[in-house]
C-alpha cells in the first residue's frame, strides 16, 4: 500500500473497497449472503400458513393463537440485541454462524412440538436465531459492497422475503395435503447445513476488523478481494483509491454511540420507523391464511390464496431496488409505506366483503407489492445510518424494537378481531404504515450515493 493511503487504516480499508467495480465476486458473496437471507425468511413465513392448522389441532382461541404467533418475536427481540453488541464485538462472521445453528436446531425441535406450551418456548428459540441472522446479514452486506450499488443490492437480498413467503406457501400446501404441520418444521431445519458454507466464503469485514484495531487482518483481506476481482476482471490494476473525507472510527463502540449526541435523534427515527412497520406488517401477515379460513375457505385453498397473494411482493421488491437508488431512500420509504397503508384498507374492504376471487387476490397482491417494498428500502436504509463500530448494533437495536412491535401485532389482531372484524383490523395496520411514513419523512435523512464513512461526516457536520 502508498504511503498515504492513508493515514488510518480504518479510511484504507473503506476507500480501497469504494473503488473496486462490481464484479462476479461481489454478486458470489451477495448470493451467499442473501441465501442464508432466504432459509431464515422461509422458517419466519411459515407461520402465516401453518397458524390456522395449529389454532385448529391445539383448539386455541384467537387469543391464544395470535400470542403463538407473536412467539417467535419476543425471541427474535432477544436476538436482535444480543447478537448486535456480539457482533460489534467479536466479529460479524461468527455471530452469523452461530444464528444459522440456533435456528437450524430450534426448527426441528418445533416439529416436536405436542403440546401449544412446548411450541411456543421452541418458536421462542427459533426467533432468538432468526433474530440473530437477519440484522447481521444487513451489516455484513453493507460493509462490503461499494456505495454506488450498495442500496441495489441491500434491497434485493430482502427480496428473499418475498420469495421464501411463497415459497413457504408452495410448501404448506402440498405438505399439508398429506402430512402435518409438523412435518413443515422439520423441512425447515435441514437448510441449517448452509452453514459450512458461508465458513468457506464468507470473510470477516475488514471495516470491521479495522475499527478494532487489526489493521494487519484487514489488509490481508482486503488484498485478497482485490487480487479476487484483479482475476474475474482480467486485468493488471484497479482504479486509483480516491481518499475521501471520512470520520475516524474511534471512541465508543456498540450502543453507546447509538444514544451520542450525534446519532441519537437517527436512533429514535429508526426505532419509531421499525416499529410500526413491523407492528402492522406482521399483524396482518401472520393471521393473513386464519382470516381467510375464517371466511370460510378450506385450509389448503387459503394456503394457495395466500401464496396468490405473496406474489404481489416480487415486482415491489424489484421496484424497490430500483427506486433507492433513483429516487433515494426517504421518497423510496415513504411511498412504499403511504401505498401499503392505502391498500392494506381497501384489502381489508374486499376481504370483509362477498368479493371474487380475482378481486381478493388483486387487491392483496397490490397489498404485498408495497409492504415487500417497504421491507427492501428497510433494509437498505438502516445499516447505512451507523459507523462501523455501532453499525451491528445499530441494526440490532432497530431490529428489537420492530420485534416489539412484531410481538405486539399479532396479539393486538387476536384480541381485537372479534370485537371490529376484519376491516377494523386492517384499518389499524393501515394507521401504522401511515405513522410510520410521517416519522421518516420528518426526522429521517438521505444516504443515496454515499459511503458509509461519508455518511457519518455529513452527520458530524449538521450536528
């Protein structure tokens, strides 16, 4: 490395990524990443489908099914925390293995489930893991892909939401058809053994490792993916390292600096933004199939219905990645969540009414469009908000709270289902989406085009 490049290796380590062209190895790693991304989703989404077989086998109240629901939340709150001061501590790479076995091996404790007690304290389990990976995959992502596509690439990797809701729904179908619901837990522990691979190819951020002071295991690192995209490129050199104006990353670590005067007020913007998203998505998600079976379908055709409805969520989520990087993250956030909010109500109209079939899936599919959205430019937005040294918690924490509203939601439904019926319902989750959507666009700031590290100069300096 020059002499001057630079002066920390916390800027070295930064800039030398920023410049490198995206390539096959970024789209490797992105793939690696994003799949481990998809096998948490898909256990996450199979509750949607699997609610109502449980509710009926236990003879649960809708009370106490929508508590089963929120289960898995309280322990995806608990991961989220956790695994975000881990990983600021010890390391991204290893706090994101260790989440892939927790919810590998909770999975299959799940489908051993004989009783509504046991379930729950397993779905607990199960979300500690799940909470655990999803946030650490965000953080790991971000610190390595350069700013000029990172808002791409951050969206599209949740767009394994999605695409593992319904390939969840595809699953429950067929399974349900000829075995039990537990049949289903146990399919969902065996992509746990993805684990291996990300060992294998997966690295360490070196932003990371730079912020801790191991300058010597980030430049071997950051050499390595250099001499990686030199070959896939078939060239000689890599463009010149730009030196940009970037904020030293010392001082506090984790969530001390979460509540410093300079990040504090993005903290509670984040917060207030997961929250009631998470609060009216999972809401109506998790009692999505129930409802329909309320309405008087049969169990496997409101599974279909559901999946009919899931496939809205792709094209929003390709949307999405498009509109982060064209339009920016605050307009991307605020009319993902505005149009969530308008058709979750006219969903929640249709679904209460005598409507056909293709009007119930065209307005829940319009419905999943902006919701999947909204969850792209989520996780686009949040890891880009911190410095390296509180980016792991920074997510952990936005995380948590949004379980706190993910374990709220569900109950709220069961609760008050019987007293406003479904379009009473749908109307409370639209007044998140529109809560949420007033938050970011008064308190929320811009970040397209930005290094991370530039992110947080650009902070110093408004502050």
């Amino acid at each position: 490395m020059r002499k001057n490049d630079l002066e920390t290796a916390a800027i070295s380590a930064a800039d030398r990524l920023e410049r490198l062209p995206i390539c096959n190895y970024h789209r490797f790693l992105f793939m690696v990443i994003a799949l481990a991304f998809f096998f948490d989703n898909l256990d996450l989404a199979m509750m949607a489908y699997l609610l109502g077989s449980i509710k009926t086998e236990f003879g649960l109240t809708t009370a106490q099914a929508g508590m089963l629901g929120s289960a898995s939340f309280v322990g995806m709150a608990l991961g989220a925390v956790s695994s975000g001061m881990l990983a600021d501590k010890f390391g991204r790479k290893p706090i994101f293995q260790i989440s892939m076995i927790i919810w590998g091996l909770a999975s299959f404790l799940c489908s051993t489930a004989q009783d509504p007690v046991s379930l729950a304290i397993y779905r607990v389990l199960l979300g500690i893991g799940m909470g655990m990976e999803l946030p650490l995959a965000q953080t790991l992502l971000s610190e390595f892909i350069p700013a000029k596509q990172r808002g791409k690439y951050l969206a599209l990797m949740d767009g394994n939401w999605p695409i593992a809701f319904i390939c969840a729904g595809l699953m429950s179908y067929y399974v349900l058809a000829s075995y039990s619901w537990r049949t289903m837990f146990m399919l969902g522990a065996i992509p746990a053994v993805f684990l291996f691979v990300v060992r294998r190819y997966v690295p360490e951020s070196p932003r990371w490792l730079e912020s801790k002071g191991r300058h010597a295991e980030a430049a071997q690192i950051v050499g390595g993916i250099e001499n990686e995209v030199q070959r896939i490129l078939k060239v000689d050199s890599l463009p010149p390292i730009t030196q940009t104006a970037m904020m030293r990353d010392q001082g506090s670590f984790g969530l001390k600096v979460l509540w410093s005067p300079i990040y504090r007020r993005r903290t509670l913007t984040v917060w207030g933004l997961w929250f009631f998203a998470l609060l009216g998505f999972y809401g109506l998600n998790t009692w999505i199939g129930a409802l329909l079976q309320q309405s008087g379908l049969e169990v496997t055709k409101s599974v279909l219905y559901t999946v009919y409805i899931a496939c809205g969520g792709i094209p929003g989520f390709l949307w999405a990645a498009w509109v982060v990087e064209r339009w920016g993250r605050k307009p991307a956030c605020i009319s993902t969540l505005v149009g969530g909010a308008v058709m979750v109500f006219i969903y929640g109209w249709v679904a209460s009414s005598a409507h056909t079939f293709v009007a119930l899936v065209s307005a829940g599919a319009m419905m999943q469009f902006f919701m999947f959205g909204m969850w792209a430019v989520l996780y686009t937005y949040t890891p880009e908000l911190y410095p390296t040294r509180a980016r792991a918690s920074g997510c952990g924490m936005a995380s948590t709270v949004g379980r706190l509203g993910s374990l709220l939601g569900p109950t709220i439904v069961g609760v008050i289902l019987p007293l406003v019926g479904q379009i009473g319902v749908f109307t409370v989750g639209a007044g998140c989406f529109v809560i949420a959507a007033f938050i970011v666009y008064r308190f929320g700031i811009e970040t397209r085009g930005l290094s991370l590290e530039e992110i947080s100069e650009i902070k110093i300096r408004k502050h």
